[in-house]
C-alpha cells in the first residue's frame, strides 16, 4: 500500500522489519523521517536499524522534540521521454527482463557509445555497499586486484551516483569504454534502447514494479530532488 499512501509532510514514519523495508519505504516519502526498528537483532543484524523495540518511545519523543540525529540519503532517478519516472534508495537496473542482452545508446560526460551487455547497475551512497560491491569484487578479482577506492562504498549523502555496466561485449558495433562512472550533477547518464522487447527499469530489486524501456525509450538518470531522512 506504500505507492499509493498519503504521507503527511510533518509524518514521522516507523518501520518495523529488516533493513529491505527501510529502503522501501524512504522512498515513497517527501523527506519524512524514518525510524527504524530492528524486531529481532539476534537474527539481523540490522545495517539500517539503529533502534530496538524498547527504544521506540524515546526515539519518537527526540524526533518530534527535533533533538534527534538525522542522515541524509541522496537518491538516484530515472526519467523516461515519455513520462515514466522511478526513484532508487539502494540501485536502478537498467537491461533485459530476461537472459538475452541489453542493447542501447550510453551518453555520459559528453561522449557516446552504443552497447550490449547484461545491463546496467547505478548504485546510490545508500546501496554501495550492496550490489555493487559484488560486482567490484568481480571485477577485482579477475584483474588480479586486491584494492579500489571504492572498495567500502561512499556516503550516503554524497552528491553522486555510481554507474556500472555488467558484462560489456565488445564487438563491430559495440564498444566497451564507457562502462565505469560517477553520476554528478553536472554528468547526468542517458540511456537510448534499441531493444525492441523485455527492456525494463526497476530500482532496489523489486523487479515486478518496472518501467518499460524498448526501443524509442530514452532515460535520463541523476540525482534525485528527493532526500531521504533515517533517524540515527
């Protein structure tokens, strides 16, 4: 019911669940503050939930007292030309719904490349430490690599998004040198589809909630207007 639930703006927002839910929620919000409860830190660890069950009232009574402290989550947006728009706490997935390949156009910091590969991850600060972690460790390990200066995710706040492509082919009509990179304010990516089914975009894993991106599609992804506030 979370899509279609009527957030008020001074809403302060507690979820109860693992950290999925925590992504999950934040972004159906308009910067209300979130509260995250772990019900049950003997089985999750819980990353995203700083607060156990008996901590609730006072954790409530500091955020409406507005003594609480508060992290600030950027997150990543997708716009389509023809009015799709999809927000990411954690990551968009931009390729094929199925095992085939991803064929598009990638515009990023004024060059231009067209593509197949398995499709594309853009990782928010929130998510760097996720998916896109195994697909760095991948990458390091056949380099032969032991290191990368974002080997330990970047900050959640931080004004960028990071954009990987998976398993580039390289071919006559394919190129593999655009498929590492930040997404800035001034360096938004665009996406051209030349797929003419099973293109999809879904964000933080929900695969059956996606945007149809076949061929005439093109998506503009960058940093979202919309922030996310967890109570710490």
């Amino acid at each position: 019911m979370l899509p279609n639930y009527q957030f008020g703006p001074t809403d302060i927002v507690v979820t109860i669940g693992q950290d999925g839910l925590v992504a999950n929620t934040l972004k159906y919000l308009e910067g209300q503050p979130v509260i995250a409860i772990n019900p049950d830190p003997g089985r999750w660890d819980g990353k995203l939930l700083p607060f156990e069950i008996g901590e609730l009232q006072s954790a409530v009574t500091k955020t409406i007292a507005g003594k609480s402290a508060c992290k600030t989550i950027t997150f990543a947006e997708a716009r389509t030309n023809d009015g799709q728009r999809i927000l990411a706490v954690n990551d968009l997935f931009v390729g094929p719904k199925s095992h085939t390949s991803a064929r598009y156009l990638l515009s990023w910091n004024g060059r231009e490349e067209t593509q197949s590969s398995s499709g594309i991850i853009i990782s928010t600060g929130f998510g760097s430490t996720g998916w896109f972690q195994s697909i760095l460790a991948g990458a390091l390990g056949v380099s032969g690599s032991e290191s990368h200066p974002l080997k330990k995710g970047f900050a959640w706040h931080e004004q960028r998004l990071q954009f990987t492509v998976r398993e580039p082919f390289p071919s006559l009509t394919t190129g593999t040198s655009l498929v590492f990179g930040a997404i800035t304010p001034a360096t938004p990516l665009k996406l051209e589809s030349q797929m003419p089914e099973n293109g999809v975009i879904f964000s933080d894993g929900i695969e059956t909630d996606y945007l149809a991106f076949n061929s005439g599609t093109v998506v503009t992804i960058s940093l979202a207007a919309t922030q996310g506030q967890l109570i710490v």
